[in-house]
C-alpha cells in the first residue's frame, strides 16, 4: 500500500511539471484599421497599412478577410464601391492553431461630385467695434484714457486724478419707469481698485440720485460690479462708472486707488424688473417619507450608477464614469408626481444637494420619456466638492410636458475623479404668478453679436455666447478682429462647453449651405495657451449637427478640416459653434484663441 502511494504522488507531480511546461497559443492581432471616405465609383484599397501578426505563426497579414454589410466586392483588398452610404466592415484573420481575431470599421461613400471650389472665405479685417452708448470722459486727457480695445471698454490710468469723477464711463439719456433697476458691470483690473456706480437724475434741477453703490472692489479676475435702484415714471438717468481717485477711509489714506493700472470692462447687463410675482409650489419632497423611486438614475456609454434613498436624503453613487460618451451618460432624475407643465406658464424650481467630490454637468427641466425633444428648461451645473449647494431657476414653458422631471446630467468627471457621490436633499417645483417681468438688456463692446447696436448689420453675424449671459454662475468672454485674425478671449471660463461659445450663424446671419453639396470647413488657428473645444455644424432650430469634432488648439498655428458626410435635399441654414466650457477651460484662466484663416469648400454632386 505504501508502495503504491508513493507511484501515486509521483504520478501526480509528472502532471504538474507537464502542465506547467506546456504553452497556450496565443490569439492574432490585427493593426492599423481605421475608419475611411472615398468617393462612389473610386477604387478603394481596404488593406492599405493594414497588417496582422501572430506570436506563434508570424507575419499574417495575407490571411486576413473583409466582410462587407452592404456587401461590396474585394479582390486583392480593393473594392470600387458604386453606391452612396455607410459600409460596415468586419476584418478578420485566423491563426494556424485556430485562434482568430476580428477588427471593425466604417467606410463612408459619399456621392460623385465636382472638384472642390471655395464656397465661402471668411474675411475679418472691416467689422468696427460698438461703444452700446457707453463714453468715456477724462477730466485731463494726460492723466487717463479710456478707449474701445480687444473687445472690451479699456482703462489706462497712469494717475486717478484728485476725485472719482476725474475717470469716468458714462451712459446719458437712459430712460426709467416706475420699476426697480441692476446695473451689473463685469470688470477686473490689473492692480486691485475701486469705484462708485451712480444712476444720476437728469431731469432733477440740482444733483439728485436714483442710487449708488460706493467703494466697490474691481479685482484682478473679472467679476460683476452691481448697482441696484428704483427708477421712476417717465425718468431719464445718466448711468456712470467712476474710477477715479477713491479714500474709501480718510483714516486710513494709504487705502486707495493706485496708479499705472489698466481696467478692462467686458459688458454691462441692465436688468428693468417691474410687477409682482408669488410662488404657488406644486410639489415638494423633502425625503422624510417615502423616498424609494422619487430619484431614478440611468447610466449608458460605459458608466455604473444607482441610486440609494437614506434618512432625508437621496444618494446618487457613481461608481464608474463613461468611457466614451459625454456629460448626457449618466442622467439622474429628480421626479415630479402628479406634475404637468402647460405651455405659457411661467415656473420656478429648486434642488438642495451637495458632491463627494467637485462635479459639474447640466440642469434640465424635460420629459423623461422623450428627452430634449421635450425640454422645457436648460442650466448648467457646477458643485464644488464637500459644499452645499442649491441648484435654482425660473422658466416659461414653451411646451406641454406630461411628465417632467428635473434632470441632472452628470457624466463627465472632474479631472482625477473616478467615483462619486451626488446628494439631493430637498426638491420643489411650482408656478409663479402674477405679473413681474424682467427684461434685460446686455452692452458688449465687440463688432458683432445680438447685444450689440451692429446686431443688424448684414454679415455681421459673429458671437460670443456666455453662461452669465443667461444669469448662470460662471462664463465671460469676447470677441474682436485685429489684423486680418478673429480673436476669441475667455476672460472666465464655465464647467458646462455652452458657458464659452463662440458662434458663426445666429438669428438673421445664418450660414446658408446649398443642397446637393459635400462641404469642408477648414480652420487655421493658435491660441495663448493649449485649450481644446467642440466644433459643430449644425442646422438652425434643432441639434442635428452634420459635424460634430474636437479641436485642440496650441501655441502653433494649426489647419483643421472637417468634412460633411451627407448631402441636403433643400438649401439650409447653419450655425457653426466653437464650444470651450469644461473644468479645463475654468482652470486655465484667461485664454484666447486666434482665429487666422477660416474657408468652406464646396463639392457639387454630378
């Protein structure tokens, strides 16, 4: 018995030795597969730096196969594709063992066309830039000027003068109604000062005030300036920014405006609010009692989240973000019961919640079945990691929405963060009534755009679009031309890519493209600092871009081209967008883009 014990445990260890001697074949690879266009009737070469390999065979490349769905007919790796559209392509190769591997791509045939010609050459060396009403005076021209610069109103000051007065930036003849008014000045300065906003009565006998705010910093980052009053009926003020010498405390003299510094002013916004508004809340949970299902979460594009409902709270727990996709990966849903939005009405909402960590993203007011298709409301999102935050609007439905829900759009992450934790604490939705409106009106100071005096002028149909345009936290920038170049600054930068837009095509100056048509936009540009972007091409009144590419833009001048992939039945009119917002962008600080050359190539179908 001991004998055969010993035969036994021998026997077993020649096994092992012989399992761990033997030798696993491995799989093929196959290499340089990428997607491709060619024209219909061109011969196409599918096996163009294409190569397969293997550990144990060798070089493989003369066994690789090509399936085709539409079919198309290979020999020797060429095809001559004679219909338009979208091929499938599945590459395939198999070892000598049996091992096979399998590589995919897309082949695009575009129509027979024409050769390429110029279709649109962008030219920007005539726009000229628009004050919006806004003049500077200068009680001695040696000691200040002030002047239209870089798409901004410029202040070099080299001495304040003896008085606040000395530099100012005036608007005369602006005219009130009974109603209360903000004057919100976005401004910054290269060294730390001061100044006083003053609304003036013209039509008082003496000097005579509606409101002022005094000793308000100007800081090195651009930042509003806000200056709140009551007008009134049939009232005429004259609006005045004063920067001139200011001793906010006469004991304490050495505090006050320096010398050799220069302000620069990126807009003004004026906001006229008149009427009376109350809050009549439809729905309101608080998360004490049943919070099982009132926040719902999906994941796509590769992420994993779910929800989990505490002690008055709602958890949303983001264990993986996408791996390809965007911010619309990871939607969590906020739901309204018993809610239905009506087209006209005005409403208004709020969502407590804090962040794990930093997150940015978007905040939706829209169907839960039919997405944007059905979007009543869009702001954007940005928690700072560990503080609490209330996310907060207004709207008027311009739509009826059977069943809202407000929506967070959270999919991308903050740089280094691959989880996260999103809390929502307390959510309310409801009307507002009664009769309040708020016009507001924005002064910018570049050639081109709706808020400027040029907005009408045909051609001019360049602009800058700001998240604080729309009153959301963060988004500065302007535009000018200089030298033949379009010049873009970002003077503060948002987390959501719609905070910093730069936009060829709005309104009445769209892009009109003719149909039958493959076009090329080719962009030639640098930046100030390496600053990546969006750029789209897309039909106006809806979000259908025919083409949607990143761009990174770097201290070298670079071409970029980007092709269209399909033709139009009718002529259309586009919009091209530059979209900047991200972390990113908010962490570069100021940045600007200079845009040096800017064609559309046209090739007609035959």
């Amino acid at each position: 018995m001991a004998h055969n014990r010993l035969y036994a445990a021998a026997a077993a260890g020649m096994l092992f030795a012989l399992a761990s001697c033997s030798k696993t074949n491995t799989a093929p690879e196959i290499s340089g597969i990428a997607d491709a266009v060619v024209q219909a009737g061109t011969e196409w070469n599918a096996m163009e730096g294409v190569a397969a390999s293997d550990k144990e065979d060798g070089e493989i490349t003369s066994r690789i196969s090509i399936e085709s769905t539409p079919p198309l007919a290979f020999r020797n790796g060429k095809a001559v594709p004679q219909n338009a559209g979208n091929y499938e392509l599945v590459y395939a190769v198999t070892d000598a063992d049996g091992n096979t591997a399998e590589a995919y791509a897309t082949l695009t045939v575009s129509k027979k066309t024409a050769d390429a010609v110029v279709y649109r050459t962008f030219d920007f060396s005539t726009a000229q830039a628009d004050d919006s009403c806004w003049k500077a005076q200068i009680a001695d021209a040696k000691l200040a000027s002030g002047s239209l610069q870089q798409g901004a109103y410029v202040f070099d000051i080299q001495n304040p003068g003896n008085g606040d007065g000395d530099i100012q930036l005036v608007r005369k003849g602006f005219p009130l109604k009974a109603a209360d008014y903000k004057v919100r000045i976005w401004a910054k300065s290269t060294k730390e000062t001061y100044a006083h906003i003053i609304a003036r009565d013209e039509k008082a006998s003496g000097w005579a005030t509606f409101g002022g705010a005094f000793n308000v910093k100007i800081g090195t980052s651009v930042a509003p300036l806000e200056l709140n009053f009551t007008g009134a009926r049939n009232g005429r003020a004259e609006l005045m920014l004063n920067l001139g010498k200011i001793v906010p405390n006469p004991e304490n003299p050495a505090d006050t405006t320096p010398q050799d510094f220069r302000v620069t002013i990126d807009k003004i916004e004026l906001y006229e609010i008149s009427g009376e508004e109350r809050r009549k809340p439809l729905f309101k949970n608080t998360f004490e009692a049943n919070a099982e299902g009132t926040v719902q979460v999906s994941a796509g594009d590769g992420s994993d989240a779910h929800v989990t409902a505490g002690s008055r709270s709602a958890a949303v727990q983001i264990s993986r973000y996408p791996t390809d996709g965007g911010v619309w990966s990871i939607k969590a849903d906020a739901l309204l019961p018993g809610v239905q939005i009506e087209s006209g009405k005005k409403y208004y909402y709020s969502v407590k919640l804090g962040a794990e960590k930093a997150q940015g993203g978007e905040c939706l007011v829209e169907s839960r079945s039919q997405f944007d298709a059905c979007r009543v409301n869009f702001a954007g999102i940005n928690l700072k990691a560990g503080e609490a935050s209330v996310l907060s609007g207004t709207f008027t439905a311009d739509k009826d929405v059977a069943d809202p829900a407000i929506r967070l759009q959270i999919g991308n992450p903050s740089d280094g963060v691959s989880a996260n934790t999103i809390t929502i604490t307390e959510v309310e939705f409801g009307l507002l009534e009664g009769d309040k409106e708020v016009v507001k009106t924005i002064n910018a100071f570049s050639p081109f755009g709706r808020t400027t005096r040029n907005a009408e002028k045909e051609g001019l149909a360049w602009e800058t679009f700001n998240g604080t345009d729309e009153d959301n936290e963060r988004g500065v920038g302007t535009i000018w031309t200089e030298n033949g170049s379009l010049f873009y600054r970002i003077d503060q930068g948002g987390v959501t890519d719609w905070h910093n837009k730069l936009i060829y095509g709005y309104g009445k100056n769209p892009l009109t493209l003719e149909a039958d048509s493959y076009y090329t936009v080719e962009i030639t540009a640098k930046a100030d600092k390496n600053v990546s972007c969006g750029f789209f091409l897309n039909p106006l009144g809806g979000w259908d871009p025919r083409i949607a590419e990143r761009i990174d833009f770097t201290t070298t001048e670079q071409t970029f081209s980007f092709d269209t992939k399909d033709t139009f039945v009718t002529d259309m009119d586009f919009e091209m967008l530059f979209q900047f917002g991200s972390e990113q962008t908010a962490n570069l600080g100021e940045v600007t883009v200079e845009i040096t050359g800017l064609k559309i190539y046209q090739k007609k179908v035959l």
